[in-house]
C-alpha cells in the first residue's frame, strides 16, 4: 500500500508541475502578445489573461511543492529504522 501511495504522491507532483508549466508559458505568450498589439483595450485583456495564469501557475506550483514534501515525508518514514518492542 505504501508503494502505492507514494506512486500517488510522484503522479500527483509530475501532473501538478505539468499544470504549473502549461500555466507560466500561457502568461508569457499572454504578455508577449500584449506587447504586439496596438489597442489599449486588447492589451488590457492580454494583460489580465496574464496575470490569471499566472496565479494559476503559482497555485499549481505550490501544489507542486506539497507534493515533493509529502513525498520526502514518506520516504524519511520508509527508511526510518523501525523500533523493536
């Protein structure tokens, strides 16, 4: 069961950061597009769809981070020597 878990916990990291990546390249084009376009209003759309993605990449980015310490958490329990009673 633990293996398990711990497959779980890898999974969950690798689809989070996957997440958080697809996210920060989706407001890089945002801004760059911004930067393209002449009209106020369109770069203000850019603009706030830039900054929605970034604010999901960083959400997915923590997300990301809780899975690594949950992740070293049980691997410090695996190898943690157990006591005898």
């Amino acid at each position: 069961m633990k293996e398990l878990d711990l497959k779980r916990a890898a999974d969950a990291y690798a689809k989070a950061w996957a997440e958080a990546k697809k996210h920060g390249d989706d407001a890089a084009e945002a801004l760059m597009m911004s930067d393209l376009v002449s009209s106020q209003s369109a770069k203000k759309l850019f603009t706030a769809r830039a900054e929605r993605a970034l604010a999901a990449s960083e959400n997915y980015r923590k997300a990301a981070d809780l899975c690594l310490k949950v992740i070293d958490e049980m691997d410090r329990k695996r190898l943690r020597p157990r006591r005898s009673s």
